[in-house]
C-alpha cells in the first residue's frame, strides 16, 4: 500500500475521457494485479474488441485477468476473497451493470446486488480501483432499457462512492478527486547542474554544481495545483486516445511489407505525449546524468577512478556519451550529489537529503522544459549504483535479488566473481536490516536508495508535471520509476524504454512498471549509452508514421464508404 493509505477508489469519466488509463497508474505500484474485466460480448463488433485490445496492451505481463461475464455476483465474491496483499482493478462498471439487468436474470431484486456489491466494497481487504462511467451529465435517453441502464448506473455509482475511500473524476484526461484530501502546498532553490552541448566549446567549463546542499527550493506550480512533493500527487496522464490512435494509423499509412514493427511502441508513446496522432520526432532531447557513488559492499569491485574518469569525460562532452550525444544533437546535463552510506549498515542518506534531492530534480526537468528541451534522457554514473538499484527492486516488488544483481565486469572483459558475491551479501543484509520497517517511497530513499536515487525520482515526478517525455536507460531510472510511482502513479505513462539492454535488473523493473522496451538489440553501453545510440532510430521512425500518407487503397476504401453513406 502507498504511503498515502487510500485502500478502495472509484474512478468515474465519460467515453474516452481517460479514466481508464488513470486507474491503471493508481495501481502501477502494485507487483502484481489481478484485472477484473465485467465486458459482455462483444466477439461479433470488431471495434469493440479493438477497444478491449488497446487497454490489454497497457497491461504489465505481470497482471492476470479474470471475467466475470454475464454473473455480476461474481464481482462480490472477488472483493470478499480477495486477500490483504492483492491489488484489483475493475473495469469497469457498466459492464456489470449491464449484467445485473440482464432479462434472463429478471425478476430480481437489482438494489439488493448493489448493495452487495457496496458492502463488499467496504469489507474488502485488497487494494481496489473500480471504473465506472459517468452518465450523469448526459440528456435522458429516449428508451426505457436506456433510461433503466443509466437509473440502475447512477445508483450503483452513488452507493460505491459513499463506500470507496477515494473518487476521482476524470475529464479529458485530467483527474480531479472529489472524495479526498489534498495535501496543503508549500513554496521553497539550488545551485545549477553543469550542462554540456557537444561537441565541447573552448571555454573553462564551469565549477560543479554541488548538490543537496540547500534545505529549500522553489517548486514551479504544476498542473494539478501542487506544489508539494508529497504521496499520492495528482499529476497529468498523457492522452489515452492519441496513442492508440496513431498505431492504428499506422496500419493505413503508405509503407511496405508489415510497416514500423517493434517502432510503433515508440511512436504511440510520442503520440500520447503530444496528444497528436502524428507526433514530430524529438529534436532538443536533454541527457541529465546524476552522478554518485554508493559506499560498502554495493561498490565491490568498482573502478572509481575509472567512474571518475568517464564522468570527467562527459562534463566536457567528450568520451562515449559526449560523441554519441553529438551524433543525436543532445546536449548533457552533469549532476554531482554527495555519496551515499553502506546500505548494509544503516540508512545511507537522511530525511532532508531525500527532500532536498526531489526538489532538486524536479527543479532539473523544470530546466529542461524551460530551455525548450522536448524529451529527457535519465542515466546514471556511480560506484554501487548497480546493486543499490537490484535492493530498491526487491525491496518495492519483492523481487528475487541474487537473479537481478548484474554480474561486475571488469578491463579485459573479465567477470569478477569474488566482487559480485560481496555485493550479493550487501543487498541481502539490507534487505535484512529493513524487513520491519515502513517501506513508504521516502523510506525506501532513506534506506536505499540514497541522493542519486532521490534526485532520479524528482526529475520524473518533474517531467511528468511539465508533461516531458522521459526515455529510461538503466538502473538507475528503473529504481527512480519505481519510487516515482509511489509520489505520482501517473509518471511511468511519461516513460519509455528505448532498448532493453542485457540486464535482468532493467528488464524485470520495465514490466513492473508496464514499460514494453522498444528495442532489444542487446546492447550494453552503459547508462544513457544505449537510449542515445538508438535514438535516431526512433526518431526516424516516428517521423515517417507522421510525414507518411495513407496509402491510396486505404484512400480508396474510404471514399466507397463515404459513396455508401
């Protein structure tokens, strides 16, 4: 459960509103889901299985679905087996009530499933989002089963409101609760981090930054009205039309053979973000590195003066990523935080570091957007960052962590197992060492997760407030994602993971957090390396899905339909 304790929410919204996608983000903290869907038939309406087929790809792999069909007392009796640590997300209720008024279940007594259904609410022990439609706002239909239908719906949503802990509603992708508190905002500013536009020009670059020095900021007024980073932020969702629009457009527009492949991930992400269905390719794209190293076991085996070397390197746009950022016409953000402790020892940062850093990376994304940046890449450089980043899984999912902890690689292309061993028995006794304790996103950065982590966390919770884009590549963001989604659920939809890389630590966290990686070249550079070296391949793809015509015999169809009608 989230640090902000809601246990049942009723998430109301009209016909594409996106009431759906917000539901999902309420439950993307959760390891697992089960996704109780209440649609009846439908195998007959090729658009109406479309639908269904859009919010499947959504789905994490790690969620199971179950029906409930024609039976809405089904429904009750999940809620009532459902145990403390299930999380369940039901979408939605219409299809439930178009069950209860089923004609072969009449005469019966449709209140009485209701208030069922109600209690069942209430006595719940799991995590529950329900979906429903609101109709309210709607004129009166014209026939009786219509009137019965939105009667029966506006009952149902009345009872459930009263017996949820939260309602959310939401209208054109924006999500206002109307049953919950809101946190009370708070205004608090930090020195820059060094930025780099490669290839490097000839002048000094500037001292750096040094970071989580300051007690207050000043936090931009976000969307939603907050200015707090607090749990449970309300901040904006991407467009859930946009998306699944364009990769069906993708099906009509003039290419050959099969089309775009594994690209029309990436350009339905584009699309949502831009809430287009012919979104432009990226052009100003920002590479924020956040560099910090982990003391004890995690940085067994690490060469910090090589990490110090490649770091250098990048700060003056040279090395590595200095020449693949040329290559992609980004420029490089270079962040410094102070070292973390051993996480096998005690907790390696303290409560005002963590704040600190979040307001330090929002303020980063805020940068960002301001210098006209139009999407951020988030890696990492740091001795230990590796095995902090496999406890902070294992922690938030309960993740086997011996199967995630890379193995240390050292010069020569040498494996060092004595070191990989160390840093196994460091994520174990810190896993240990908080079994008991509160495991709340704050926690988790205080015990875990350290500086790095924190400011990590802070520039997606800032990305998504400014409604950036944000491409992952690494440990590093892949723990700050799953932090991230215990301050703000709605940040992983501002995510994309461009390459899967080697790591089973990347790859593991992305499904958790229902990130579908785009590619799986099997490259393994390093942070931000690999997202850079693919990018203009995104970029060309996305840019043909948009220049691209629909072919002339899609054209053709259209205009025999148009005849028809």
């Amino acid at each position: 459960m989230s640090e902000d304790r809601w246990n049942t929410v009723l998430v109301l919204g009209g016909i594409r509103s996106g009431k759906s996608a917000f539901a999902e983000s309420l439950v993307a903290d959760a390891p697992s889901v089960r996704y109780v869907a209440t649609a009846v038939g439908g195998e007959d309406d090729p658009e109406w299985l479309a639908r269904i087929e859009a919010h499947q790809r959504r789905r994490p792999q790690s969620w199971s679905t179950e029906e409930t069909g024609a039976d809405p007392t089904r429904l009750t009796e999940l809620l009532a087996e459902a145990k403390p640590d299930e999380t369940l997300l039901v979408d939605d209720l219409g299809g439930w009530v178009a069950a209860v008024l089923n004609p072969a279940r009449q005469p019966n007594d449709d209140e009485a499933d209701v208030a069922a259904l109600a209690e069942a609410v209430k006595a719940t022990r799991a995590r529950v989002v329900l979906v429903s439609p609101e109709v309210g706002l709607s004129l009166v239909p014209v026939t009786p089963v219509g009137r019965a239908f939105t009667d029966a719906l506006g009952v149902t949503n009345q009872a459930l409101a009263g017996a949820c802990d939260g309602v959310a509603l939401v209208v054109a992708g924006q999500a206002t609760w109307l049953k919950r508190e809101t946190p009370a905002p708070k205004k608090p500013q930090a020195a820059a981090p060094t930025v780099v536009t490669p290839p490097p020009v000839e002048t000094t670059p500037a001292p750096l930054a040094s970071v989580l020095t300051e007690r207050t900021m000043t936090l931009p007024l976000v969307a939603s009205g907050l200015t707090e980073i607090a749990p449970g932020m309300d901040l904006p969702l991407p467009s859930s039309d946009a998306g699944p629009d364009a990769r069906e457009r993708l099906g009509t527009i003039d290419l050959p053979g099969i089309g775009l492949g594994a690209f029309g991930e990436a350009v339905e992400f584009a699309a949502a973000t831009q809430d287009t269905t012919t979104p432009r390719p990226w052009t100003a794209v920002r590479l924020v590195l956040i560099a910090g190293n982990h003391a004890g076991g995690a940085a067994a085996g690490a060469d910090e003066a090589d990490i110090e070397r490649r770091l250098a390197e990048a700060e003056q746009g040279a090395g590595l990523l200095g020449r693949l950022a040329a290559e992609a016409g980004a420029d490089i953000s270079v962040l410094r935080v102070s070292a973390a402790g051993a996480i096998e020892d005690g907790p390696v940062t303290g409560d005002d570091t963590v704040s600190a850093g979040l307001r330090e990376g929002w303020r980063l994304a805020d940068d960002a957007a301001d210098a006209g940046r139009d999407a951020i890449l988030l890696a990492g450089l740091g001795a230990g960052l590796e095995a902090v980043a496999t406890a902070v899984l294992a922690a938030t999912t309960g993740a086997e962590p011996v199967a995630m902890l890379p193995r240390v690689l050292v010069p020569g292309g040498r494996y060092d197992d004595d070191a990989w061993m160390v840093r196994c028995a460091a994520v174990r006794d810190a896993l240990h060492r908080i079994r008991q304790e509160p495991r709340g996103a704050t926690d988790i950065l205080r015990e875990l997760g350290g500086p790095d982590v924190a400011v990590a966390t802070g520039v997606l919770l800032g990305a998504a407030a400014r409604r950036l884009p944000v491409l992952l590549d690494g440990p590093l963001g892949i723990a700050a994602g799953l932090v991230a989604r215990d301050f703000a659920s709605q940040t992983r939809h501002w995510c994309l993971l461009p390459e899967a890389g080697t790591l089973a630590l990347v790859r593991q966290g992305a499904d958790v957090l229902g990130l579908t990686p785009v590619l799986r070249t099997g490259l393994d550079l390093g942070e931000g390396a690999n997202a850079l070296a693919v990018l203009p391949a995104l970029r060309t793809a996305i840019g043909l899905a948009s220049a691209l015509p629909v072919h002339p015999a899609m054209l053709g169809e259209q205009s025999v339909d148009d005849d028809v009608v």
